[in-house]
C-alpha cells in the first residue's frame, strides 16, 4: 500500500507522476532532476562545516557534524544516486547533511563522472579512486581510516557495493569497514517488479518502469558489454564472502526490491553479517525526499545510526 503522504503528493501534483524520462535528453532530465530534488529536498540543514575538496580531478564534498569537533572522525564516502545519468553533489546535499549529523561520522560525497558522455567504467574508476584517495589523505582529511565506511542510493548502491569488491579483490585495499546499500541497483538487467503490489507501483518523480530502466542502462552501459557482468552488477559476483558487513534498505514498492533482498541473503550465506530494513509503503528514491516525506528523515537516522554503531564496534 502506498504511503497516505506520497499519494498525497501525487494528487497535488500530478505532473511528478506522469514524468516520462524515457522522452528527455539527458540535459534536460539532469535538469528536472535537479529542480525535483530541490522541491522534495529541505532547505539549509545545519551542519559543522561543508567543504568542497578534489581527488585528482575528482570533485568531492565534506560534511562535518554539528557534533564533529575538530578531531578525527570515521567516514562515509557517499555515491550519490540518478541512475548513472542524473545527479551531482547537490541533489544528495541534503541527505549528506543528515547522515553527518545523526551518524556523527565525516560524510564525503564523489561527483564521479555520469553517462552519456562518460559510460562505465567510468563512475566505477571515479568511485574507487575516491575511496583509495580518501584513505591516503586520511590525516589531512581529520578521517580515521581504521574506520570508513562506503555507502549509496539507487545507482550509488551499485557503485558502493562494486567499490567494496574491488576493494577485497585488492587484497582489502582500502580498507572498507562497512557498507550501506540504499534501495542499490544490484542487477543492470533487472527482472520485472514482482509482488501483490505490482498493480499500486507509483510512476513517481523519474520513474523506474522498463522504459524508464532501459533509457538509464542504454547511455551507461557500452555496446557489447553485458548488463549481468559482474563489473557492472554486484548480484552476479560469484562469491560474496569476506566483504565489509552492509545494511540494505529497500522499499516496499520499488521494482529493485527484489535484487537487494537476494543480495542481501547471498551475503548472510556467504558468512556476512547483512541486514535488510524494508519500508512497505515507500518508492525508490524516498531518501532523497526528506522535504515532503517525515519517514524519510527518520530512515537516515536508522541508517545512520546502524553505521555509526558498527564502525565504533568495528565490525566488518
């Protein structure tokens, strides 16, 4: 069942739900994108301190919690989501924001490179790159690099949990202690959305039907590159042991659901420790939606929380 909120939103304005992606240039939906998430987003959070930053000629952004003092803190790198296509550092300003204060953990967020104009690999390179550089920079960055975290939406899902492995496939380098999957694109050749409540999925705000999925992989993924390639989607590595523990969220009516519950039970075989936090009446995307959805605020301080405590307890 829909969220009584977000089908409230829906009636007041029912453009948001008749957006049709598939149809735009990428321009001109990076461009809706970016005035959405200014809508659903709110305004001017209190935070220790921002900081705009480069790894190499990658743009990054620091948050520093109200509460952050002036010392070393653990980190969350954070990859923003908009299925490789959409989304900068502004569109997850908000939730950073958030995640920093309720985590008390030094959010970083990486403006990795978008398709078209750069497919994969690229946003996967720009990602690990990120990581590894955070961690040499660890000192001058006030992190303590025993403790970094990775986390993601949607398509920062993916890249999160592709980062971590690389990261293991690298002999533990850098060293990622945890992982946080929100709602994360786990298979680029996703299956149909299955469930009782197929018929209530909302067409809300860049839809992800199959013309909206398909419009996404097309610009990111090159031709003769296979969707199910392991680089490409983390639901198809063969073996998921010794990866950092993870806290996966999913939403009820999210066509993706099904993936991340299967992800997230693949890591617990494998010897992980994983938990999966569903919200039944939310859509993918909710996290970015804090302005206009109360649930949402209150999901990323759980998020956070989860993270908080298990890189104080170093699990992982």
């Amino acid at each position: 069942m829909l969220d009584p909120m977000i089908q409230a939103l829906l009636d007041h304005v029912p453009q948001i739900g008749s957006y049709a992606i598939w149809e735009k240039a990428p321009a001109e939906a990076r461009e809706d994108f970016r005035r959405f998430c200014q809508f659903a987003s709110p305004h001017d959070l209190p935070i220790g301190k921002v900081e705009n930053l480069t790894a190499g000629t990658i743009p990054l952004r620091s948050y520093t919690p109200i509460a952050g003092g002036t010392g070393m803190l653990p980190a969350i790198i954070y990859f923003h989501g908009g299925g490789f296509v959409l989304g900068d550092l502004d569109s997850c300003d908000a939730l950073c924001r958030t995640l920093a204060n309720e985590s008390n953990c030094r959010i970083i967020a990486v403006d990795y490179r978008l398709a078209p104009e750069h497919p994969f690999p690229a946003a996967i390179e720009d990602s690990f790159a990120a990581v590894q550089w955070v961690e040499d920079h660890a000192a001058e960055l006030l992190v303590d690099a025993n403790h970094m975290a990775v986390a993601g939406d949607s398509a920062g899902g993916n890249l999160a949990a592709l980062v971590c492995q690389k990261a293991k496939e690298n002999k533990g380098a850098p060293q990622i202690a945890y992982q946080l999957l929100i709602y994360p694109v786990l298979a680029l050749s996703a299956r149909p959305f299955d469930g009782a409540e197929a018929g209530e999925l909302p067409e809300m705000g860049f839809p992800l039907d199959p013309r909206a999925l398909r419009w996404f992989q097309r610009y990111y993924v090159p031709d003769g590159v296979d969707p199910a390639d392991a680089r490409l989607s983390p639901l198809s590595a063969g073996d998921l042991s010794g990866l950092p523990a993870a806290y996966i969220v999913t939403a009820g009516l999210d066509p993706l659901r099904d993936d991340a519950i299967s992800y997230a039970e693949r890591l617990k075989q494998a010897g992980v420790a994983a938990v999966q936090i569903d919200y039944p009446t939310m859509i993918h995307g909710f996290f970015s939606m804090q302005g206009l959805i109360p649930l949402a605020t209150e999901a990323i301080a759980a998020a956070a929380r989860a993270t908080q405590r298990a890189l104080a307890e170093g699990t992982g």
